[in-house]
C-alpha cells in the first residue's frame, strides 16, 4: 500500500512539474507577445506639421526587411541615432524630436524598428538589432553626416537596442534615457509572482555588455518611473566603467522625462554634448 502511495505520489508530482512548465512556457509565450512590443502602424503626422525640415527615408536591413525613418538636419555637426521605446511609432515622438532639434540642434534619425510603422516585419529582438545596424549603415552612406560623432539614444527598449549597437560599433557617445539590466530583471520585477524569467527568449541583457563599453555615456532617469524603476538604471550605469555621467530627472516618470524634466533636462543633454565639440 505505502509503494502505490509513493508511486501515485512520484506520478502527481511528475504531473504537476509538467503541467507547471506548461503553463510556465505558455506565459511565457504571452509576455513575449504582449509585454515586451507594442506597435502601432498608423502615423499620426510627420515633422513638417511641427515646421521641421525632414528627409522620409526608406532603408534595407540585412535580412531583407524594409524600414521607415525620418531625418532632421541640423546644424551642431553632431547626428542624434535615436532609437524609441517599445510603444507606438515615429510619430509618437514628434514633439520630443522638435524640442531635441530646436534645443539642442543637432540631426536626429529617428526610424521604426520592423513592425512598428510604416517599416515592414514583425518585431523580435534579433530583428530590433539588426533595424538599429541598417539605421546606422543608412547615415554612414549619407555625404552631409560625419561618422565619427554620431551619437546613439536610446530611450527604455530602445536603449537595450542602442547598448548592443555601441558592442558592435562604437558611437561618439552614448545616451540611454529610462533604460533597464534585462527583459529577465523586469520580468522578475512585475511579475514575481509567477516564475517564469528562466523561460524567456528574449534578454536585452544590457547589463552584461556594460563593461565592453568604451565611450562617453549618459544615463537619464526619472526617480517617479513605476515602470523601469530609478534603482534599475543606476545599476546598469554602476555596471559600466569610463567617461559616464548619471542625471536625475526629479518627479518624472517613465514617457514624460523630457516634459516634467524641462529646460533643465535639455541643459543636462547639451552639457554632455558639448564636451564632445
């Protein structure tokens, strides 16, 4: 009677392991889907309905995937490589890109990653990385742009996509705004409940490639963010060595940084900047 009991015991245990990791590798499935990208197709206006002179620019990734982008002209001999965060599209970020080039007047390519706009594919982590490599090739083949003082911005999502770029090919400097150590670490930080971050396929593991970083970096963060939380930028900063600097943005959150952050946000930028002129 005891050996049945063991056995049927072992059976619902051994049940219990698969229907878990079942469950375990369906959430999975639905945070990959649905917390991690959120396109929008539809443009809601271009930089011209701000006044801004911009070029429309469609470019080819390396596996074959055709993207959208904007470029703005500017005057500072400096080139702003933006890439976005996880929501919307370009044009979500319209009033932000006049603010940078009226303040700051430097050119800004700001471009969809696939899926997002009206750039084609659908999005994945081996795909945003890629999109931000054929974004840099596209300002390489450009006459009027000096290569060697491209910066790169990334802002949340987008400054994951910007730190592997830097790993790849290194920027005249870098700027990571709202950024988070890995998609694991906030997976385990909205979700700790649920034990599923060993499963994911997706990392955007910043905080291994801090070190390997050798550039002038600024790291902006609100200290009212309840998304990516203050403590998570300050330790991918702590993780990286050299010329970096690390900049508060008093009562801002997550998307409203460059709004609740002001003029002073904007002189944080520009000080940084100007120490590469």
């Amino acid at each position: 009677m005891k050996s049945l009991r063991r056995r049927v015991v072992s059976r619902l245990l051994v049940f219990g392991l698969v229907l878990a990791l079942l469950l375990g590798v369906a959430y999975t499935g639905m945070i990959e889907n649905h917390f991690i990208y959120f396109p929008l197709r539809e443009l809601e206006a271009e930089p011209s309905s701000l006044g801004l002179p911009f070029d429309e620019v469609y470019f080819v990734t390396q596996d074959g995937v055709r993207l959208h982008g904007w470029f703005a002209p500017g005057e500072s001999g400096l080139t702003w490589l933006w890439c976005h965060g996880n929501a919307g599209n370009i044009s979500h970020r319209l009033e932000n890109l006049a603010l940078l080039h009226q303040k700051l007047g430097v050119s800004v390519f700001l471009f969809d990653y696939r899926g997002y706009g009206r750039s084609e594919g659908r999005p994945s982590e081996k795909g945003t990385y890629l999109d931000a490599e054929a974004a840099l090739a596209y300002l390489h083949s450009r006459e009027d742009i000096d290569n060697s003082r491209i910066i790169y911005f990334g802002r949340s999502l987008g400054a994951a996509v910007a730190v592997e770029l830097a790993t790849r090919q290194p920027p005249a400097a870098l700027i990571l705004e709202s950024p988070f150590p890995s998609v694991p670490y906030m997976a385990r930080r909205l979700y700790p409940f649920l034990p599923v971050w060993p499963l994911l396929r997706t990392k955007y593991d910043s905080l291994s490639k801090m070190a390997q970083i050798d550039v002038p970096l600024l790291v902006l963060h609100g200290d009212n963010d309840d998304i990516v939380p203050l403590e998570a930028g300050r330790k991918l900063f702590e993780a990286a060595g050299g010329d970096k600097s690390f900049y508060t943005i008093h009562s801002a959150g997550h998307n409203d940084t460059y709004l609740v952050g002001g003029q002073a946000y904007f002189d944080a930028l520009y000080t940084f900047i100007q120490r590469l002129k």
